[in-house]
C-alpha cells in the first residue's frame, strides 16, 4: 500500500514509518520539520520519500500526494499542547487532500 505520513519525522512518526515499512508499504513522509528531523528517518535511506512542507501548504500536499493515487493517512497524536491548532491544521490538510482529488477527477476526464 501507498501511504502518506503527515509529521513522519518526529518522534512518534518515525515509528510509524518503521513500522509501516516493516509491512511492505511504500512510504512518503510530509513534514515541515518544525517539531521533527531528517535525522529520525536516517535509518530508511532511499526507502522514504520527505517533502518538506507544511499540510496547509496546497502545493506541498499536492507534491506529497502525487505519486500516491490510493493516498492513507495516518495519524498519531502525543501530547496535544495546542488542540484548536491541531485542528485548524487537520482541517487545512483535509480540504487540501479534497482540492487535489478533484483536481485529480478533472485531469482525469481530459
């Protein structure tokens, strides 16, 4: 399976990843790297894919989402500090992935 990873390279997404690789899945990390680092996906050399960007960035979800036509997300939360941000940046992420299936739907139909 294709799977996106959003904020896989914290901690937590880190061990996602691993273990979503360990199953056989190809694997591409979006993450702005605010809270995370290149060097907590080091072990996976040319296994995963990073897009630096941010979710609410429509050209970094569209460049994360691209090669991934059966697009998953997974999900991981450790300790919530802002819940009203994490939502907004959910809700951002979630209208994105929706602009770009219908972009995709209207490719399609060309």
């Amino acid at each position: 399976m294709r799977v996106l990873v959003t904020g896989g390279a914290g901690f937590l997404g880190r061990w996602a990843v691993k273990a979503l690789l360990d199953r056989g899945d190809e694997v591409t990390v979006l993450d702005d790297l605010s809270n995370g680092s290149e060097a907590n996906l080091a072990e996976f050399p040319g296994r995963v894919r990073l897009v630096r960007g941010d979710v609410t960035d429509p050209a970094a979800v569209v460049d994360a989402s691209r090669c991934h036509i059966d697009t998953a997300r997974l999900e991981l939360i450790g300790r919530m500090r802002s819940p009203g941000g994490y939502i907004r940046t959910r809700d951002a992420f979630e209208i994105r992935r929706l602009d770009f299936a219908e972009w995709q739907a209207a490719q399609a139909k060309r």
